[in-house]
C-alpha cells in the first residue's frame, strides 16, 4: 500500500511539473520569424563540407546514387558567394533514399552563430526532391530564441555542379515560435 501511494505521489508531481513547463507559453504570443541564407554544399574540393559515410556496398557512393548516406556540416551564408558572412552551420546527414536517386531526405540542425541569434538552433527535416526548382521541408522544433519552433523552409537550387557534387541552395524559412 505504502508503495503504491509513493508511485502515485511520484507521478503527480511529475505531471505537475510537465504541465508547469508547459503553461509558461501558454500565455505568450506565438511569433513569426522569416529568414533567407544559402546553405555552401561542397563535397569535392580542399573546404569540403559533406561527406559520405555510407552507402550500398561495391556501388559507387555519391549525390545520386541511392542508399548512400552524407555527414554535413555546411556553411550557412547571407549572399550566394561562398566567402559571405556566415549566419550558421547545417549540421546533420542526409540520404539519398529514391530508387531513381531523385529524392535526399534531410535531418539536419541549423546551428545559428550570427549576433542576432547567436546559440539558437533549429531543426529541419523532410523529403528535399533536388531535382524539382522549389521544395518544401518541415522545420520541426528549435531551441533558444527558436525554443518549440514550427514551420517550414522552401528551397531552391541557385547553384548545381553534379559532377564535383557542389551546391549552394538558397532557403526561405518561416518559423513559429515564443
């Protein structure tokens, strides 16, 4: 008996906890935040910045080919050139999961180091059709500035060099968050 009342009073003042976290936004206003930068996608080259790490064994492991899987850690940029000021990093993987190699799914984390959001993050993933001008993925949570984020970021391909497997893709994101 004494146990039982011991794991009940546990659990409420675990519930009693969760919903006091959660009640500090519940009188917020949600904000809105839109942001564009270009994300640099080098793999080929001395400052590559993707990688792959996996893929179909004895098949070749690039952009295109389908199961191979990519470690990021892409520059985040203001201007399309490779040298602007940098607003954060895109750390994650992405993998190249269509049959045709049409398809990357992305899971990634934009690591803000700009003055403006310094030390936020947010977290995007979804399906990044490459081969389409527009795509659109989800942004699934953030934290800091970005904390309980929600929204999406479309993107578009301002830059393709297939054969050395660099891109710079310009991203559009809008953002909910307190």
């Amino acid at each position: 008996m004494a146990t039982k009342i011991v794991t009940l009073s546990f659990m409420f003042l675990l519930a009693l906890a969760t919903s006091t976290e959660a009640s500090k936004y519940q009188f917020q206003k949600l904000k809105e935040t839109n942001m564009v930068f270009y994300m640099q996608d080098w793999e080929t080259g001395a400052n590559a910045t993707a990688v792959p790490v996996a893929g179909i064994p004895h098949k070749r492991w690039w952009i295109l080919g389908f199961g191979t899987i990519f470690a990021t850690d892409d520059k985040l940029t203001v201007a399309i050139e490779r040298n602007s000021s940098e607003v954060g990093r895109a750390h994650g993987i992405y993998v190249n999961s269509a049959l045709d190699g049409s398809d990357l799914h992305l899971l990634m984390s934009f690591v803000f180091t700009n003055k403006e959001y310094n030390g936020s993050t947010l977290e995007i993933q979804g399906a990044d059709r490459f081969y389409l001008k527009y795509r659109e993925v989800s942004v699934v949570s953030g934290t800091g500035l970005f904390r309980l984020a929600r929204g999406y970021a479309t993107l578009e391909t301002v830059f393709l060099d297939i054969p050395n497997s660099n891109a710079i893709i310009r991203w559009n994101v809008t953002v909910f968050h307190y």
